[in-house]
C-alpha cells in the first residue's frame, strides 16, 4: 500500500482530499473537530518535508451551489490552530483566483479550497472538473476515508491524472489496515455488533460476516423485524414487514455456518418516541400494542455484554437503541463499556463510523478502544465486500 510514507514532498505542492465534513451549530462552531484533527498527522509529513498542501473537502449536503451554513471558511481557523501552519482560503474550489493562490503557495503552507459540492460536477465525477481540480498540485494523496466508496470527481477521477505521484494518507492506511485486521485475520473470538435501525441497511454486512465472525450480536431498531418475523408480539417498535423472510433466512444461515446469533430477549419499551415517555421493561416477543422498544433491557444487556467480555476482536456497526435520549443509551453505552474492557484484556476493537463512532465519542471512550472509523459508510461498504472506488483510484 503506498503511503505518504514512501514518499519525499519536498518541493510537491500536494492536493489532499480530506474529510472535514464536520458538524457546525447556528453559529458557524465545530461541534466535533475529530475529522480534521485525524488528517493533521498527513498535512505535518508533507509540509515538513518542504512541501505545500492544497486541501480540498466537501461539507455538508448544499442543494443549490454556494451556500453559507455549507462554507468551508468557517474551519479555517481550526486548521491554522490544529496544524499550525499557514492556512489560506480559497474562496471558490474552481477558477484563476483559486489557481493563482495553489501557483503562488509557498512551501510549508496551506491552501483550503472551498466546499467542492457547491459543483454538481464533483458528485457526478465529472472528468473536467477533476482535471481542472489536477491543476491545483503536483501530487495526489487521497485522506478521507469517509468517501472512498463515492465514485466523486476529487475521490476517484482525479487520480487519473497523477501517474506515479499518488498515495493513501494516513487516514486511509489505518482506515484499511484496521478494517483489514478484522476482515482477514482476526483473532477469536470475533464478535460482530450489528445495530441500528433497519434489517435493510445492514443486510449485506450481516450476510458477509457468516463467513467471518464467531458471533453476531443484533440490536436496535432492526431486531424486531427479527421478532415479529418469529412471530412475536412488538407493538409500535420499527419493523419492515417486507424484510421478515430475509430475517428468518439469516437466521437459518447462521445455524447452518455454525455462527452464534444473539438477538436481545427484552427491551426498554415507551408509550412515546420522546426522553419524558412512560417507560417500562419487557421481553420483545411480548410488546404492548400502545409501546415501542426503544433500547436492549437487562437481559439483553448481561447476555451481550458476557459475549463481548469472551472475544478476542470485536466490529461495532450501528448502536442498540436511540442512545441520543438519555432513557434509552442503556443498553449502547452498556455494550461500549464491555467493549472497552474487552480491548483492556487485550482484546482487539474496531468501531464502525457513524452512530457507533458518535456513540462512543459521546460516552468519553474513544481513547479506551483500538480504532474509531471516521467513515461510517465507506467502512459498512468495504465490510459488504464492495471495491471502493477511492481506493481503487490510488492502486490502478
């Protein structure tokens, strides 16, 4: 895997796609700077080599091109602060001004180009646009992991245009080394955590751990497709009736790899999706028709947390149950905490982006586990068996 390792920047003016799609409030602050702090360690290797880095992000979903509460300007600074380099802004991702700044950037500073999704051109992966984005750099690193399954312009095409002065950054060399130490040689008992709301979002990685896990541990919103599926009683919780036959055929396909399904017995069910519910404990093929589960229960929590303890790796994709309420994290932050005493004994633990990676940032344990994906999607792909188009764009 070529990495920015392998390589001597000195004098490259280095075209970084990064990930800095981070969380803003209404008033323009990053909530959560952990994207831009994981690619600083990239950006430090190449500016002290005696190069220059042209930084090129999305952020956010901007509909109609340029669009305020989307500006990449609003991070400058947290990139100044966090890299302590020089941080230029350029205030459009496409044109001679932006050009004439990457021209005229000195080694050992920076280039932020603005949002690139303020072009429609970039989702489409569009071969003049990235061609132009080429222009910008003498050199190609590709760091954001959180869209390396997005065949976009700056993730996938642009790579074209730099024959043999491309690589991985370190985000995505760990992102893929971590992944790859579950995938292909974990050391088991390997426990795959599987949550989340829906059986639909999450089939293709569950199908593809059969082949890989020991045990397989389902919650959240999905687990009473599961329920109702063998014919339990699960009142207003989530179901996708037309998922119940694929349910009932995972089911038989564990048995018949050998694997160990755990799917939870109880829940903490609620009279309303809402923190000041009336809440109440029950076994999930026994739900009031007026309740809906909203977290793993007791028992759930013991015969999981016990598993986990027992492993040796453990993937965490997908939370159990909406942690985001304070009633109902139970269960998430009882299993982050069996994982993080898993990791203690010398366990191994991948947590899987996403609301797994919120989840545990959230709870204060994200220095207590191995490695916290920042791609929650790119990661689910990768684990489905899915080439990445970013990845493949480095290695052709």
């Amino acid at each position: 895997m070529l990495t920015v390792d392998q390589f001597n920047f000195k004098g490259e003016k280095a075209l970084i796609r990064v990930d800095f799609n981070v969380p803003l409030d209404a008033e323009y602050t990053i909530k959560d700077d952990s994207r831009i702090k994981a690619a600083v360690p990239t950006i430090q290797k190449i500016l002290n080599d005696g190069g220059a880095c042209i930084l090129m992000s999305h952020l956010g979903r901007p509909k109609e091109g340029p669009t305020e509460k989307y500006s990449l300007k609003h991070i400058v600074q947290r990139v100044q602060d966090l890299t302590g380099a020089k941080v230029h802004f350029a205030a459009d991702c496409m044109g001679e001004a932006a050009l004439k700044l990457s021209a005229e950037l000195p080694a050992g500073e920076i280039l932020l180009l603005e949002n690139l999704r303020f072009y429609k051109e970039e989702e489409k992966g569009d071969q003049a646009f990235a061609e132009k984005l080429a222009q910008y750099g003498s050199f190609y690193v590709n760091d954001a992991f959180g869209t390396a399954h997005r065949a976009h312009a700056s993730t996938a095409v642009v790579a074209q245009f730099f024959k043999g002065k491309k690589c991985f950054g370190y985000v995505m060399a760990n992102e893929l080394a971590n992944a790859d130490k579950v995938i292909k040689s974990p050391e088991r008992p390997f426990t795959a955590i599987v949550g989340g709301a829906k059986v639909s979002d999450k089939l293709l990685i569950i199908e593809n751990l059969m082949s890989i896990a020991n045990n397989i541990i389902i919650g959240g919103g999905m687990a009473y497709t599961f329920a109702k599926a063998q014919g339990g009683q699960i009142g207003k919780s989530l179901c996708e009736d037309d998922r119940m036959p694929l349910t009932l055929e995972l089911i038989e396909k564990a048995k018949a790899k050998g694997v160990n399904l755990y799917l939870p017995v109880d829940s903490k069910i609620a009279d309303n999706f809402s923190n000041d519910a009336n809440t109440a404990f029950a076994n999930n093929d026994q739900i009031a028709s007026d309740f809906m589960g909203l977290d793993i229960g007791p028992k759930a929590i013991a015969t999981f947390c016990d598993v986990i303890k027992q492993s040796k790796t453990v993937l965490w994709n997908g939370p159990m149950g909406v942690f985001e309420m304070s009633q109902f994290e139970q269960g998430t932050k009882a299993v982050a905490e069996a994982v993080v005493a898993m990791t203690q004994s010398g366990g191994f633990s991948l947590i899987g982006g996403g609301d797994s990676a919120a989840a545990i940032h959230q709870f204060g344990f994200a220095d207590e586990v191995s490695y916290v994906s920042t791609g929650g999607g790119a990661l689910l792909e990768y684990f489905e068996g899915k080439e990445l188009p970013g990845v493949k764009a480095i290695l052709d």
